[in-house]
C-alpha cells in the first residue's frame, strides 16, 4: 500500500509531531507540539478529518508557547479501525430481492418511496444485492476500557489516559477547540473530560460548529446548501422543504445503517466509488480558492482511487497548487487506509446508539463552564454562519466571522484562525 502524504506530512512537521500509542486496546495516532510552560490546546477534529486538520495553525500557536495535542478519533485518519474478530457472518436479510427490486423499481418502504433520487435508488438497491461475510457490530470488551471504540464516551476516555501519562500534575489553564463535527466533543469535553491534577478547561472554541440537528432547529440551517434528496414541487414553502428534505435524509440514513454489514458496507462502497471526493473538498473551501486567471490539473486523475472521473480540472492559483493538494490529501488519502469504510460505518451506529445528548442539551451542559468563542467562515455552505449565531446566542459566547472563508478555515486561513484564538487564550 501507498504511504499516504499525510505520514509525510506528519513525519516532516517538527512543530506538531506525529507518534502512536495504544488507548484502551486501539492504537490511536496522536499529534503533539511538545511541553512548554504555557496553557494547553486541545483539538478535536471534524468528520473526515484528523489532527492533521490542525496542522497549519498548532505551529503558529506553539511558537506563542501553546501546547497543543489532537488525536485521531477512532475510524478517522490514521488510528486503527478496530473490529471484532472470529464472529459469524450475518443471516441473508429477509425479503432484500425483493425490497431492491422494489427501490429499483420505484417503490419500497413508505418513508422512502418517490422520495429518493435514482443515484440514491441504485446504491441501496446494490448494497441489497450484493451481501458478503462481513462480521456485525456487537459489543467490545478491549483492554482497559468496555464499551464500543467508536462511541464518544470511549474517545474522550482515550483522550484522558493520554492527557494523564503525558502532562505532569500542575497549574495550567486548558482550552478545548472542536472543528465541525468536533465541536460535540469539544462540548462534551468541558464537563466529562478528566484531566491531571491542577489542569482546568478554562476555555471552548467551536468553529464551524455542527453542533445542532437541523432537525431540531431548522430555521438555523434555512441557509443550509445541500443537492436535494427528494423532487418537491417548487410550489411546496421553503420552509416545508427543507423540513422534508432533512426527514427523508435521515430516514434513508438510517436504513442505510440498520442494515446488517454485509448489505450496508458494499453500500457504502458504492456510494464512495460514485463520489469525487476531491471536489467534495473543494466544495467546502470558497471560491477565492481558485483564480480564473490560472487553470492547472491540481489532481491527476490517478492521484486517488477514489477520483474516478479522468480529468478532473479545477482553476486555482500557481503559488497555492502544492498547499490545495496537500490538503485535499489530508481528507481523501485516509480513504485509503484499510478498512476505513468498517470504521465509517460503525462511527456512525455508534454515534446514533450512544447515549450522547443533543446538540442543544450539549450546550445546556456545558454553558457556564468556561468561556466560550465561535468562529465562522462567512460563505461556509455546510455548517452556515446562521447555525453557528445560534450556537453562539445559546452559549453567550463571543462570536467570530472570518471573511472569504467557507467550512474549512484551518486549511483556508489558518493565520487568521490562529490570531483569533491566541487573541481568545490571553485574554
């Protein structure tokens, strides 16, 4: 197998050095900057990401004499995706001919029928169709801690036994800073988080926070930029709409994850190898990203084999070639690693059968805490700058807006992102 850019990467930036260690049985990737005699910043990723989504900004904080320390959580970048071993395949789902035959045909349970797209049709109808021996979820019992590897009560564990045997009980002041689907766990980490002697959250930055369900606040995601699932009649309210799209998301997501493996993995399989995940990436950043003034193939067509359409061109400025594709690398090249769609798709049962609160209790929690700051890109398309407002009014926290920015700006104006949270830190 490849060596994946991100090892290189990692190998290569001193200031935020990458080493392994075993937590709980999984042998977790871990990033760290080194002791200084400064407060300590601790990252938590967003989804497809890893600590090397901090990699641009922890160096412009440690030479501020900020520890900072991030781990890839379980079924991300490169810790392990552990499964369980020597367990039966699963049973042939009852009825899947015909519940394929069904979908392809365009029929199927109630909360799908005439709802899904043909894209979406295929691609569970495939995963109906082609069942393999894979083994099924069932619970763990690793060393040192019982439950399942991929749930956030076992990650934040993880982080503790790490903290304990690398930080020497003394005063120091801890901030917690969650990109996107880590702002949760940065949240959570403000209460359940058990840190050595004298070490104290004083702080939470959230950017990009996908904190909310937009199920549960649908007005703050009215700016939510998503291809449709379902072909409603323009007459139909946006309001009632968007409702309906998010319904039927996570209905069909849901299906999608009661499936035993070895219907739900070729799935998800499917889905990926339909999908360009280097334009997903991009999708994220903003247009400023590119310049219509140069246009250059960033990304042959052979550098992921996940890029399937030969091709694939993008205009982007000379001087940010090498900077765009090594952080397209860092979200796609994970892909690559084995078994990263077990791992997937475990993190997301787990994450739907943890007992985890939602997003507004989180913040219930941990209001009071600590302080608190968000930061948001002002085009961000995936967590929209109305979602983190709302965020920010429930926690009273001080709120950040970063110009031409879209959902990625570690990657996309990590010295601005590094100001505002020294700026945060000291003050």
């Amino acid at each position: 197998m490849r060596l994946p850019l991100i090892i290189l990467v990692a190998a290569t930036t001193q200031a935020f050095k990458s080493s392994f260690i075993n937590l709980g049985g999984v042998r977790h990737h871990v990033r760290d900057s080194g002791e200084t005699d400064g407060p300590l910043a601790i990252f938590f990723h967003g989804f497809a990401g890893s600590a090397a989504s901090f990699e641009d900004v922890a160096p412009l904080l440690a030479a501020k004499n900020v520890r900072c320390i991030g781990v890839d959580r379980v079924a991300f970048g490169l810790t392990e995706r552990p499964a369980p071993a020597s367990l039966p395949a699963p049973p042939k789902l009852p009825g899947s001919a015909t519940l394929a035959a069904s979908l392809e045909g365009g029929g199927g349970p109630q909360y799908l029928a005439g709802g899904l797209l043909p894209e979406a049709r295929a691609a569970i109808a495939s995963g109906l169709r082609r069942p393999e021996t894979l083994a099924p979820s069932l619970p763990w019992t690793l060393a040192g801690f019982r439950g399942d590897p991929y749930a956030p009560e076992f990650q934040l564990k993880a982080l503790s036994t790490l903290l304990r045997r690398r930080l020497a009980p003394r005063e120091r002041d801890v901030y917690v800073i969650g990109h996107s689907a880590g702002g949760p766990y940065a949240l959570r980490a403000c209460s359940d988080l058990v840190l050595p002697r004298g070490h104290a959250v004083k702080g939470c930055a959230l950017i990009a926070p996908a904190v909310l369900d937009p199920r549960e606040d649908p007005e703050a995601y009215a700016d939510f930029d998503a291809p449709p699932l379902l072909d409603l009649p323009d007459a139909l309210p946006e309001s009632l709409r968007n409702r309906a799209e998010t319904e039927a998301r996570n209905a069909a997501f849901g299906t999608l994850l009661a499936l035993p493996d070895a219907f739900a993995l070729p799935t998800a399989r499917r889905i990926a190898d339909d999908r360009n995940f280097t334009e997903a990436v991009l999708g994220q950043m903003h247009p400023r990203m590119g310049a219509p003034e140069h246009e250059k193939t960033y990304v042959p067509a052979s550098y992921s084999k996940f890029n399937r359409r030969a091709g694939v061109r993008k205009r982007h400025q000379r001087d940010s070639s090498h900077r765009i594709r090594r952080c397209v690398a860092k979200y796609t090249e994970p892909l690559e690693l084995e078994a990263w769609d077990v791992g997937l798709l475990r993190h997301y049962r787990a994450e739907r059968a943890s007992e985890a609160e939602t997003g507004r209790a989180l913040i219930e929690r941990a209001k009071g805490s600590a302080r608190f700051l968000t930061v948001t890109g002002d085009v961000d398309r995936i967590v929209p700058a109305s979602a983190t407002a709302t965020v920010a009014d429930l926690l009273g926290a001080e709120a950040r807006t970063i110009a031409d920015t879209g959902h990625l700006p570690l990657d996309e104006r990590p010295q601005e992102v590094a100001d505002v949270l020294l700026e945060f830190i000291s003050s």
